[in-house]
C-alpha cells in the first residue's frame, strides 16, 4: 500500500474472525496495482485475536461500538481519506484475486456511468455439494444484473465515493446489502460482472443451507415484509439455531 492519499479504500469489517481475517487482509496488501489505496479494519469487538493479525497489516484499525455489520461498514466509510473515490467492502472471510484493485480502477475509468458493483465468487471449500450451490448462487445474481435489479452481496462490494454517501450508506438493518443494493440501484448504473471472482467461504451457505439462504433473499426480492416474528418462523424453516444473529438482527 502507497503512503501517498489513497484512491482506494478497502474496509473489511471484523468480528471474532481470527480463523479466516489473516488470507483475506494478505490478499489485500499484496495487490498488484500502481493505485494507490487504504486498508481498514473496522473491529466490531473481537476477543479471539482479530485485532492483532490486523495490526500486523494495517496501520488503520477502528472500533465500532455500535454492533451489526451494516453499522461497521459504514464506520469504515466515515473515516477513511477524503481522498478516497471508491469503497471496496470485502468481508473477512474473502480473498481477493492479485489483480482485483487494478480491475476496478479501470472499470469506474472506462465506464462513467458505472457507480457500483460487484463481482462473481466461488466457495474455498470444493464439494459436489458447495459447487452446485456457487453455480446456483451466481446465476441468481446474474439473472439480477439481466433484470437490471442487481443485488449487491455484502461481502464483495464496489461503489463511488460520493454516491455511497449520497444514498445514505450502510444502514444497520435486516439484510443490509439488499437494502443498500436498493437505494444505490436508484441513482445510477449498478452491476454485477461474474466473470471476476473472489474466493468467498461457505460458512453461512452451511448455517443455513442453500434453499435457506435463497429463500430469505427471494422474500426481500418480492417485496414481503420481515420482522421478527418472520425471522423467528424462517429459523424454524431452515434449521438453525439463532437466524437474528446470522442476519445481524441485535
């Protein structure tokens, strides 16, 4: 990373993430590009380690007292360099491609209009199971990019400096990418390019299991109302213990 005023600011936000923070922070500071960018860590109140592996990489390292991941992500965008244009929202559990920074400098360069986007992924873990699920999962973001009602996913996601804050940001709510992907997608042109791809766990897609994970988005997607008493049926429906924390209901 430049010690020059970054063009980029890459936020990832961390909460207990010791097991899988240190791949994701090294695939962030060894970037192949002559851009010169920010790593932020925006701690959520981590005691398993997560703020030492992130002192070893970046200078930049805040607390967020407020908890949920949309309230972290947004933390991240309040206090990076005003020099900043664009946010790179990458969680902690994501490796990003060597190449990835220089591709979105020259995708924002080259498109004008483009004001946020997102990239294809695929699962670190490699089952029948897990890869029938990352195709399922990326034609559905995909088909979402056709329809021209793109789907920003929270763990990958690029924007404009200044229409990040002219749509409000992260807000702390249910589901927070599909409600940010939402208000972004009315100011401009948002996409989705799946032929890039970031190595993503499949920690959650296990939590909740594909048809689980599909459905709640789909239930967004449709418009229907979610509250606690629909939280509380779907974690019946799908099988696991605490949907609310999951989802990052606090």
């Amino acid at each position: 990373m430049d010690k020059i005023a970054p063009e980029i600011s890459v936020i990832v936000p961390v909460l207990n993430e010791a097991k899988y923070l240190e791949p994701t922070l090294d695939s962030i500071v060894n970037q192949n590009t002559n851009t010169p960018y920010e790593l932020i860590v925006v701690d959520n109140g981590s005691t398993d380690g997560s703020l030492d592996i992130a002192k070893r990489y970046t200078d930049i390292v805040l607390r967020c007292e407020e908890p949920g991941i949309g309230a972290t992500r947004h933390f991240g965008a309040i206090n990076s360099n005003d020099n900043s244009r664009y946010f790179v929202f990458i969680d902690a559990d994501t490796i990003i491609p060597g190449y990835f920074l220089a591709y979105i400098y020259e995708a924002f360069k080259t498109n004008p209009d483009l004001i946020a986007f997102s990239t294809g992924f695929k699962f670190s873990e490699r089952s029948k199971k897990i890869k029938f699920a990352e195709g399922v999962a990326n034609e559905y973001f995909s088909l979402r990019d056709k329809l021209n009602s793109v789907t920003l996913p929270g763990f990958n996601t690029i924007v404009r400096r200044s229409v990040y804050f002219k749509c409000g940001g992260y807000h702390n709510v249910l589901l927070e990418d599909v409600d940010f992907s939402r208000r972004i997608g009315r100011l401009g042109t948002v996409r989705y390019f799946p032929q890039i791809k970031v190595v993503n766990s499949s920690r959650r897609l296990e939590a909740t299991g594909l048809l689980g994970t599909l459905y709640y988005y789909s239930q967004l997607d449709l418009g229907w109302e979610l509250n606690s008493t629909w939280v509380d049926n779907l974690t019946k429906k799908v099988g696991i213990a605490d949907l609310r924390k999951y989802i990052g209901i606090r």
